[in-house]
C-alpha cells in the first residue's frame, strides 16, 4: 500500500473457502497500470465499485503485485472463518538499487 513501488508481490495462501459471505480478497484489475496509492482507492467510491471479489477454495493461492489496488470485503457471516496466511515477498537487489539512490 505504500508509495514506493517495485519488487513485491503480494502471496495468499487460502485455509478455509472464501465467499461473498465471509469477506473474500477485492481487486480491482488493471490498477497496477493506473498507479494509483491506496489512501486513493480508499477516497475514491469510484474504484470500490470495480473492485471483483476473489473467491478461494481451501490450497488456492492468490498473487498479485505492489501496485494492485486490493483489500478486504465487507463480512457478512461472523460465524464463517476466513483463516489464511498472508505474506509480502520483496526483490532485494531492488532494495539495493533504490537505496543507492537515496
């Protein structure tokens, strides 16, 4: 979600089956070519509106990079689980370059 861009992929790794009942992953496609920061996505109804909600079975794994826009629908069965993990890989030769820059 952060302004820097380059290098990171966000990886899900589903436990449970996620449906439109119990919050699944959003994304809105093609944002990444927008480059647009999340505080925007977040001000802005117009793109929550694009946003297609990522439905999982338990072993499916969603990727998707830095510069998507994503974030997590709206609960509507407290009662159903949505467990999963959730973790960022970043290219540190990437890293490297932009803070030789700095």
């Amino acid at each position: 979600h952060g302004e820097r861009r380059g290098g990171t992929i966000g990886v899900w790794f589903a436990f449970d089956d996620v449906d439109d009942w119990n919050g699944p992953l959003m994304i809105v496609r093609g944002s990444h070519k927008q480059r647009l920061n999340f505080s925007a996505w977040r001000q802005n109804r117009r793109h929550m509106r694009q946003a297609e909600h990522i439905h999982v079975q338990p072993g499916d794994v969603v990727i998707w990079g830095e510069s998507t826009l994503h974030g997590g629908a709206r609960i509507a069965d407290w009662n159903r689980k949505r467990r999963s993990f959730i973790t960022w890989y970043r290219d540190t030769v990437h890293l490297m370059k932009a803070d030789a820059y700095r």
